[in-house]
C-alpha cells in the first residue's frame, strides 16, 4: 500500500478487536462480494486490526471477469504500485470512432491508462487482504441477514455443504449488481431497464490494433444508448464489447449486436473468450447505509453512468467503508449515525460528479447517428491538445443547452 | 409466469439487479424466480443480455 506513514498513524490508534481472535462465528466485520470492493474494504479493515470474514460466492476470487478492465493510472496508484503481473497493457492514447468510421485521436495527456488482467489483480487484493489478517472463504454464499440485535447482525452462510451463521458488528455490502445484502437492510438498490445498462463483451484474438490505445465507437446502429469499447490486451488481443441501456435491447440483444459489430469491423476476429453482465448507471443509490451495514462498489451503482467505468470507485468505497468501520468501532458504535460519515466521504470523493454525469447522460448516450459524424469532424479539425473529453461534451451538447449548463457545472 | 432457459442463462445477475420486488434469486451457477413474490413486469426479460428470461403462459 502506498500513504505507508498514513497508514502507520492510524494503527497506532487502531481499534482494539471486539471479538476474540480466531473465533470464526462472529467478526468486526464481514464483508459480502471478493471483488475489488468487497476485497479493499476487507484490507483496509484489517490494516486497522478489526477481525474481518470475507466470502465469496464464486469458488474462484476474480472469475468469472465481467468486466472491460480498464482503469486510470492515477486512480490505480492511489491504491497499488503498478505491477506487470496483474496489468495486460498500458495505454497511452484514445480514439473515438464516429458511425462513419472517422476516427478522431484524443489528447490522453499525462493521464496514462492501464488494462488489467482483472482475475490476477482481484486475487493480489484479496490475498493480500488474508495476508494482513482478514478471513477470506470461497464458495460460501450469504443467504440471508437479520436486523440488528445486541450490537451484531447475524447472517446466514451457505457452503458447499453446510450452512451456519456469522455474527457481525458491521457488514459491508460488496455483493455487485444484484446486491441482496444491501436490500436485506431495506436499502433501495432495484434499478429501472432504462438505467441498466446491459452488456455482452468478447476478448478477441488475430486483430490489427494499436495496442497502446483504446477505443470506443458511438454509434446508435451498434450500441444505442451506450457505445463499443476496444480494450487492448495485448499486442493482438482486445477485449471488444458494448453496452446498451436495457430499454433498447428488448428487440435485439446485446450480444446479437456484438456478433454484427464484429462482422463489419473486426472480421477476421477469433473469439476466445465471452461475457455478459449489466452496470447500474443512475449515478448513485440514494442511501448507502444502514445500521451496521454499508453498501460498496456496483452494489451501489459507484460507476460512472456514462463510461460504466467502476473499478477505481468501488476501491475507492472499499477504503472508506474499512477506515468508517475502524472509527466507529472503536468508539464502540456500529449504528447509522455513526457509519453515515462513509456516504459523505463517497459523495465528495465521487458520488456528486457521478450525479452530475447522470443528468448529463441521455444527452451523450442517445445523440443520433449524422450528429455524431459531425461532432467527429468537428473535433478532428481541432489541434490535438484541445481534443478533449470537456471539447467533445461540448460538442455534444451544444444543441441542448439545459444540459451544456448542468456540464459547466461539472467541469468548473 | 418467467421461465430461465438454463442452457442460455450465463447467471451474470443483471435481471436481478432490475427486479423491484427481488423474486429472483442467485445462486453460485443457477437463477431461481420466485413465482409467488414476480409481478411479471418484464423488467428482467427486457435487459437480460443473453435472452434467457421469457414470459411463458
């Protein structure tokens, strides 16, 4: 972990565990989901000496990968030191891709980007959790969790082949899309078809691409309400996938459109991998804790609502909920009030610009076909600094100026 | 009522993250719909990516 002095202070005053350890029927905390949330939050925890459980449903942390696996660089770093073992590629530049095929270079600055190899970098985090002293169990699914009762909510484990309960003075909900653990708490997570968007991804192989850059293709005859993204992954490999808002795909499926993407623009591709999955793109749920309970990550619709982008966001929560539990723990307090600070923090850090993007959406998601041709044009005659993500909103929006103000907002 | 093709479902949790009255119900390699508690709005037909969910009478 980087910000070591940080971290340092902090153990100093580290919260004194509640719970005896090596006890594995009740935890400080008990995190839900091993993703990159679930994962941070049980690290993060566990730096600051709470007894951490973490359990995953899938029997393998980090597969199946659902996910495009790009992150910034900045936003890795915070976190990690950028490690060859679990990066696929590093990006230097952007294009975007108008339906008629104009492909317009963005200026990338310094902000270099990285595409993970996400199952390797989902275990580093989690081992690394389990090194530090966290309880990480695969293949064990959270069935079902009580109010909270004698300071500790008890939920309910299912195994392979048994079943038993944890108790836990906090639970963090990191169980993804679906997150019944933050519902269980009576936390509105369901999303509408129109804010989820649904995705279907391939990761080609035999493909001719600049392995350094990504691309992503507006197009509403591809990806209505959405957009194709080319990921690299090496120097002929990409992850190629696209997601769209699940209004438009009750005609034609996510992956039917994927399958005809392919066909016009990479066909000499050889699929060797598939995935599908959805991303809640409403900027954020309202409320995000609860008694002894904080909800991390897609279980709280963190990603960005244009992009899908999430990664970073979900760590970023991950981090907040683990030092949130430390504080309130250690002055012997797990109810909302105590834990609201964690939902502050995620507002400022990311939630208010994820509710700004939101409001913003319908304008860049859904600009038709022949605007957008010209928005490329637009853009290409520009020299290549000013070719901006700000440069292209703009574009984007200048039709419609109730959002072009709710954009300046965003950006000053 | 909601049927899940098994054969097609890739059990991603996408029609749960949808279902306003959490009828459905993941498990490690399978989806269950819990029938009585489905108000057959169709939320999880229209974003499922694959076309595994149908309305079947």
């Amino acid at each position: 972990m980087k910000n070591d002095t940080k971290k340092e202070n902090k153990l100093e005053n580290a919260a004194i565990p509640l719970t005896e350890p090596g006890d594995m029927d009740s935890f400080d905390m008990v995190v839900i989901g091993g993703g990159p949330a679930g994962s941070m939050a049980a690290l993060t925890a566990a730096d600051l000496r709470l007894s951490v459980l973490m359990v995953e449903r899938d029997h393998i942390i980090g597969s199946p990968v659902r996910c495009a696996e790009g992150v910034d660089k900045k936003g890795i770093s915070q976190f990690f030191t950028p490690d060859p073992k679990w990066i696929a590629a590093e990006i230097t530049g952007y294009y975007l891709v108008a339906p008629d095929g104009t492909r317009v270079k963005m200026d990338i600055g310094l902000e270099h980007g990285y595409i993970l190899e996400r199952m390797l970098f989902d275990r580093m985090i989690a081992e690394k959790a389990a090194n530090h002293g966290a309880a990480v169990m695969t293949g064990v699914d959270a069935v079902a969790m009580s109010e909270l009762s004698d300071g500790f909510r008890t939920v309910h484990m299912k195994g392979t082949d048994s079943e038993w309960d944890v108790k836990a003075r906090v639970v963090v909900a990191a169980d993804g899309v679906e997150s019944r653990a933050a519902r269980w708490a009576g936390l509105k997570t369901s999303v509408t078809p129109y804010d989820m968007e649904t995705c279907a991804q391939a990761t080609c192989a035999a493909i001719d691409i600049d392995h350094h850059a990504f691309y992503m293709y507006f197009t509403g005859e591809f990806a209505p309400g959405g957009y194709v993204w080319v990921f690299p992954k090496g120097p002929h490999t990409a992850n190629i996938g696209l997601g769209i808002s699940g209004t438009y795909a009750k005609k034609k499926l996510p992956t039917e459109y994927l399958d005809d993407f392919l066909t016009n623009y990479f066909p000499g591709a050889s699929v060797v991998s598939r995935t599908v999955g959805g991303i809640a793109c409403t900027g954020g749920i309202k409320k995000m804790v609860a008694d002894a309970l904080m909800v991390c990550g897609d279980a709280a619709h963190m990603a960005n609502p244009i992009t899908g982008g999430g990664i970073i966001n979900a760590m970023i929560s991950g981090q907040f909920a683990g030092e949130t539990a430390a504080d309130a723990l250690k002055k012997g307090r797990n109810d909302e009030r105590s834990l609201a600070v964690y939902q502050k923090r995620c507002d400022s850090r990311f939630g208010k610009m994820n509710r700004w993007f939101y409001r913003v959406k319908e304008g860049i998601l859904n600009i038709p076909n022949d605007r957008l041709n010209e928005i490329a044009h637009e853009i290409s005659a520009l020299p290549l600094e000013k070719r901006t993500p700000v440069r292209v909103l703009r574009s984007a929006l200048i039709k419609n100026p109730k959002l072009l103000t709710v954009l300046a907002k965003l950006v000053f | 009522m909601i049927k899940c093709d098994t054969s097609l479902c890739d059990v991603c949790s996408t029609c749960a993250g949808v279902c306003p009255v959490d009828a459905i119900i993941i498990s490690r390699d399978t989806i269950h719909i819990d029938q009585e508690v489905c108000d057959i709005c169709l939320a999880c037909i229209s974003v499922c990516p694959v076309g595994a969910l149908k309305e079947d009478n």
